[in-house]
C-alpha cells in the first residue's frame, strides 16, 4: 500500500469536520470564538535528511517545514510539540531547536521522547491561530483564477546534492529551509486556495486541482527557478523548496510579490497541464512515499 492508497483508507476514520477529509496539510478546529490549526510531520533519517546530517539542522528543518503549513493557512504559530528518538548529538539537536525557536518566536509547549534507530525519525506538532477566516485550504480554485508560487524553486534540489557529493556548493536551502508565515498571513484574505509546496510543484498543483474539482494550466517557463535553465523540469518535481502555491481571482492586487505561473480551467481529462500537455499523478510529478 503506497502513501495515496494508505490515505485513501484513513479517510473512512478522519470523519470530524476539522479533519477536511484529509484532502489539506493542517485539521481546523473552531473552539469558542477561535479558530486552531493543527499539522503533525515526519521527518525520518533516510528519507527527509541524510545520514550523518548535523542534528542542529535536522531540528531547524522539523520546526519549519511543519511551521510552513500553518503559513499556507494564514496561521500564526503558538507552539509546538516534540517526538524525539534519543540517539548520538543530542546536544546539537538542541542548540538547533533553540535557535528555530527562537526565530520564529515559537515556545515549545511539549511532547515525548523514545530510544530506537537507526534510522531514526522525529515528529513535531505545530499548532497555531488562523488570521483570517475563512481558512485557505487546497479546495477553494475556481476556473478563471491565476496560479501563483511565492518564490523560485529548485534550491533545495541543487542543496541536496551538494550535501551528496560534498561538492562544498551552498547547502543552505536544503538544510535549512523557511517558512513563509508574513506571506501566508498577508496572502490569506485575497486567495481561493493555497498549500507549501513540500513533494514537488507538479505533484502538489495536482492535488490542489484534484481537490478543487478543476484542472490548473501551468506554464513551466513562467516558473521562477533557482538552478540552470538546463534542470528546469527537475525543479518543476523535486519538492523541498516550502514556497507557497495559490490561487487567486486574476484581477487581485495582491500584498506580497509573486509570480504568475498559470491559470484554472473547468476541470479536464487530467488535473494538470504542463504547456498544454495533460499531466497525472502517475506521470512521476514529484515525490511520494512508496
């Protein structure tokens, strides 16, 4: 059973209305006159961060990629908790949550702790208040909106594979990447839909478009990328980058700068063009877990 199919499943238990059918990152709980966001990440050794990373790292990532989808909700943090495997820099792991902490002005409010591995995996769970309701989830895109990312993408593929070869080139966005709260926050009362783009552009507009009951035409040459022209596909699919991707009515003035990459159509044969060309899940859009 592949990460999709095992997801599929979980749908016939997620049946409380803050869950959103797990078709978004983050659950929305209305309590009292508030209205919480909930995500829980992974991130296991192997797979989200190579062997022998620097633990002060790995925390940093743990925090901002799970800060990073309460960003696509107009969120702003309150807290978080922690799941930590004991194991070798524990003390590096340490002074790296401290500093992520306290960049974002986040308070780790908790959680729990375990021996195992290797490999081993940590998990966080970030809690925060939205901003603006409604709440921006991956379903609101409606034919004649514009597609848009916050930034370029690609960054984090060219890092990992400086880490890889120890090339010695800038690592940086791989390692360490950010969260984008004010955009998220400033974005929130202007867009249709809106998610981080964590599994590869493709793939995730895919799922925006699968969820929205609309097919997005994108162009890949209006997408900003951070790599030589000669890797602009791979950009397109190799995820890790945590820019936003979102949709908004064409007209809107929108409050932070972005980058136009396309536009949403009645939904089609496929949920994704790619330069006209009708693109699935199954064309190896970006990354998924086996």
């Amino acid at each position: 059973m592949n990460e999709t199919a095992f997801i599929e499943r979980l749908r016939a238990l997620a049946t409380h209305p803050a869950a959103r059918g797990l078709a978004d990152d983050c659950a929305v709980l209305e309590l009292g006159g508030e209205t919480l966001i909930l995500t829980h990440d992974l991130m296991a050794e192997g797979i989200h961060f190579v062997p022998g990373a620097d633990m002060a790292d790995v925390a940093w990532k743990l925090v901002a990629t799970n800060l990073s989808d309460l960003a696509a909700k107009g969120a702003e943090p309150l807290g978080v908790l922690l799941g930590f495997m004991l194991g070798p820099d524990e003390a590096h792991f340490l002074e790296g949550l401290e500093e992520v902490l306290g960049h974002y002005g986040v308070p780790l409010l908790g959680g729990d702790t375990s021996s195992g591995g290797p490999p081993r995996s940590f998990g966080l769970t970030a809690i925060g208040r939205a901003t603006h309701t409604p709440v921006p989830g991956r379903s609101g895109a409606v034919p004649g909106d514009a597609v848009y990312v916050t930034g370029p993408l690609g960054a984090a593929m060219t890092g990992y594979e400086a880490l890889r070869d120890s090339s010695g080139e800038d690592s940086t966005h791989y390692r360490r990447p950010l969260a984008r709260l004010p955009e998220g926050q400033a974005l929130a009362p202007h867009v249709s839909a809106m998610m981080d783009i964590s599994d590869g552009l493709l793939l995730d507009a895919a799922r925006m478009a699968r969820a929205s009951g609309v097919t997005m035409a994108l162009e890949a040459a209006a997408v900003p990328i951070a790599t030589a022209e000669a890797r602009r596909q791979d950009a397109l699919r190799w995820g890790d980058d945590y820019e936003l991707l979102f949709t908004a009515p064409a007209d809107s003035a929108l409050p932070v700068r972005t980058h136009r990459i396309g536009l949403v159509e009645r939904a089609g044969s496929a949920p994704l063009l790619l330069d006209g060309v009708p693109l699935g899940e199954a064309d190896r859009l970006g990354y998924e877990h086996r």
